[in-house]
C-alpha cells in the first residue's frame, strides 16, 4: 500500500510555523520574566548598603537611570543656585568626583534601571573642621545639606519643559552611555522617556500643595502634608506649614519605648522605619512596594551599631566640660538624659512654647487613615496618635544636629541658650563648616553666604521661639554648658 507524503513545501511551512510558535512561545516567556524583574542594588557591606542600597522608593517614585543621569545636563536652570555640579547643587554628597551616584540614592531594575532615594539621603551628612579642611561623611547625622523640597522641585519643573521628550534626552544619554543596546535605546525612546515624563507632571500636580508654603530649604522636610494629599485631606486647602528639621538616627535601641517624630505621635521605632521608607518614595501603592527585608537590614544594623563620632580631639576645654555636668544635671537631664523622667515623652505647646504650625500639620483625621494602613499586613501601623506639643529627644551627638529646635530655626546651642528675642532672625543653613564655640556649623560670614542658604525666622513655620530653659544661667554656666554637651 503506497503512504501519502506531503509536499515539501507543506512540510517545510509546518516546521517553520512550529518554530516560530516556539520562538514566540521562548519570546512571550522572557519579555513575561524581564518585564516582572525587580532586582535591588545591595551591598555586603552595611555602610555601604545604607549609602547606596535600595529600600523599595524607586517602585513609587523611582527615576529610570539614564535619564536621571542626563536631567542636570538638560535642564541645569531648574537647579538651585548653590556650589557644586549636578545634583550637588540640591545637597546631596558625592563620595569623590568617579562616584556613579550621591549618597542616598538606591538603584533597582524593575524591569529597567531605576534610581530613587534611600534612607541615607535624610541621615548622612558631611562636615569639616575648617573651610579649606577635608569633608568628611558622618552616617546617621541629619543630612543638614540636602534639600529635599529642592530636589523635587528640581524634576517636577524638568518633567514639565516640552524639552523633556526623547530627541532632546537621547543624544544626551547617547553621549554617556553609546554602547546602548538597540532594544534598550527603542524602549527608552517609545516608552521610557514618555511614561516618565506623564508621571513627573502627575506627581507635579499631586505636590501643588507645596506652592502655598514657604521653601523648604537644606535639612528639611514637610513629613506629614504629602501623606495629607495621598488621603485625599487635601492640604492645599489650608496653609499650614508642616516644615521640620531631619533627625539623626543613632542609638535607635534606647529610644524603642520613646515617643517619636518630633511630635511625639508614635512609639514604635519599626513603624517609624517602614514610614519613612514609604515617605522616600513608597507611598503610592505601598502596600505592595515597600521592601521590607531592605528596611529590617538597615533597621538592624542602626539599632545599637551606629554611633556619633566624638567630638574633634582637642576642641572640648575639659576644665569647664566637668562644672558643666552639674549644670546639664540640674537644669537638662530631666527632659533629655536617658535616665531622665521625662525623656522621651510629650511637652505640651503651651509649656514649650515653640513654632506650632509642624505639630498642626498632624492632625488626628490624619491618625485614622494612617492605622489603617496595611491592614492584614504584618507590619500594618497601629501606633499613630494625636499630640499636643514636642517630644524630649536625648542629646547624642548633638554637636552635629543644627541647626536646632525642631524646625531647624536656631543655628548654635550658644543660641538656643539665649532668650528669643535675642536670637539671630536671619542666618544661613547647609554650610558644612563646624562653629566648635558655639557649637553648630557655621551660619554667618562669607563661607556661609557662599555655600548655604538663607533661613528666615519670621517665615511661618519658621519660628524661633520658645525652649527658653537654660536662658536666665549666668554667662559661665552657658559656656561650661556648652563644653559638656560637646561631649555628648
């Protein structure tokens, strides 16, 4: 019996159609894996893990690389007026001139590369003990440089120029990087670069709110307005300025039972880590994005690893630091000794008698949104309350946290020991030089006027009264005083 054969061109169509289905099928499969990647940048190294990991901000408000990398070039008049090139001009620190990236910013491929900020953006600074002396960076100080506010503003205004578009951006990422693969270059002209560009003038608009209030400035933050606006509480219908001063981060394991944030309204440090994170960029979808893993490691290691550095060698008189621990004992330690009774905990505004306007940005409408987010979630928050004035922090490594006072709005601790009315109205924020007399960094004069930024005290938000405790010692308990809490 003669078998039927199909023409050869029947069978060689059949294979060809089976091996294009398994070519789409192999195709469909990875586009399907790269495009779910989400791949964190991270490091053995925990300090360098702090400096440049990712903690899950770039899934919410993550700017793909390349341009990231190219906006300073393209849009360098939307930058503040301050030393330095490219994102130095916002504060934030470059570890030396080859550095990829600045200091708090984390990388992760979700599918493409992504940069967003990290934990070390808020809480690494640099100093130097004099103008022409070496920076050097502290972890876990107030980033007192960086403008956050500056930072945003910065790609808001980039995103909403018509120039923001691919035949301006490409040549200026073909310039750096021409090696480029054809499938990225196609994805970053058709998709990349118009996706982000709708997202920052969403974002824009999101953080209008920002246009009825006073500039930020260096080593600021309003906390709690942006969670305001993603509740729908809508604080562009109100001017309340929520406005304060970044907070250091070491010895978290003493302050596990403190009231935190500046006023108070949770005490549960591993809350206040995964809020934080959120608010670096999360807070869009957060629920799903927040890397927790990244937020433990980090939380682990600053819980009882992370310390100030002491003070520089030879700058304390130890002669008037001694007499100056009695003074501290007897008028301070109550409020801000670990062992005081009142460390930790809530002094009403009417007794402290300091700038209200960030403990009226929290408001407890705001409290009821907050504990219910996550739930059924294992870290779903709980601990968030309503106060009625400012925490008592201890004092560790408070030579390196001025500007002071919760708002930033008095320069030196020679200062704040002076009554309000005797404080400088008008001083100068983000200039690394330490002020070891008066401890602080240093706010007036030509370095200042060069590197830093005006603060103005009758600004609202901005108010430097208030904490009058230790203004009616004798100008010797002042400076034995200050010698003291060098030491702390």
């Amino acid at each position: 019996m003669r078998v039927a054969t199909w023409p050869v061109w029947v069978r060689a169509t059949a294979i060809a159609g089976v091996v294009v289905v398994v070519l789409a099928i192999a195709l469909g499969a990875w586009a399907w894996v790269w495009f779910r990647r989400d791949v964190p940048q991270t490091y053995a190294n925990i300090q360098d893990h702090f400096k440049y990991g990712s903690i899950g901000a770039e899934a919410g408000a993550g700017i793909p690389y390349w341009v990231w990398t190219v906006l300073p070039d393209v849009f360098p008049e939307y930058l503040p007026d301050r030393p330095g090139t490219g994102y130095e001009r916002v504060g934030l620190i470059y570890e030396s001139p080859q550095s990829e990236r600045p200091i708090g910013t984390g990388y992760r491929e979700r599918p493409i590369g992504l940069v967003g900020l990290n934990c070390a953006a808020c809480h690494a600074g640099a100093i130097q003990e004099a103008p022409d002396a070496p920076r050097q960076i502290v972890l876990g100080m107030p980033a007192h440089d960086f403008d956050l506010q500056a930072y945003a503003r910065f790609l808001f205004a980039a995103g909403n120029d018509d120039r923001f578009n691919a035949g301006v951006l490409m040549p200026a990422i073909d310039r750096l990087d021409p090696d480029l693969s054809p499938f990225q270059r196609l994805l970053y002209r058709y998709l990349v670069i118009p996706r982000t560009r709708d997202a920052l003038r969403r974002q824009s608009q999101q953080f209008a709110w920002m246009d009825r209030r006073p500039p930020s400035g260096p080593g600021r933050v309003d906390t709690f307005n942006p969670f305001n606006a993603f509740f729908g509480l809508d604080p562009g219908s109100n001017d309340i300025v929520g406005t304060a001063d970044l907070p250091s981060l070491w010895h978290q394991k003493v302050r596990s039972e403190m009231h935190l944030h500046w006023d108070g309204n949770n005490n549960s440090v591993d809350e206040r880590n995964i809020n934080a994170a959120v608010g670096a960029g999360a807070i869009e979808g957060m629920q799903d994005r927040i890397d927790l893993d990244a937020i433990q490691r980090i939380a682990e290691w600053e819980w009882d690893q992370v310390d100030p550095p002491p003070f520089p060698s030879g700058r304390i008189d130890q002669s008037r630091a001694e007499p100056g621990r009695a003074v501290y004992k007897a008028h301070c330690a109550s409020c801000h000794s670990l062992d005081g009774a009142y460390v930790g905990q809530v002094t009403d505004i009417s007794e402290i008698g300091t700038d209200r306007e960030r403990l009226d940005s929290f408001t407890g409408e705001l409290v009821v949104y907050l504990n219910q987010t996550g739930a059924g979630k294992p870290w779903a928050y709980s601990h968030f309350k309503k106060t009625n004035g400012y925490a008592n922090s201890p004092l560790d490594g408070i030579w390196l946290r001025g500007p002071y006072l919760h708002n930033g709005s008095v320069p030196t601790i020679e200062d704040l020991l002076k009554p309000p009315a005797q404080r400088p109205t008008k001083f100068y924020t983000g200039y690394d030089v330490l002020d070891f007399d008066r401890v602080g960094f240093v706010s007036s004069g030509p370095g200042a006027e060069q590197n830093g930024v005006l603060f103005d005290t009758t600004v609202r938000g901005n108010g430097n009264g208030g904490h009058v405790y230790g203004t009616d010692l004798t100008d010797a308990e002042k400076r034995d005083l200050i010698e003291f809490l060098k030491t702390q």
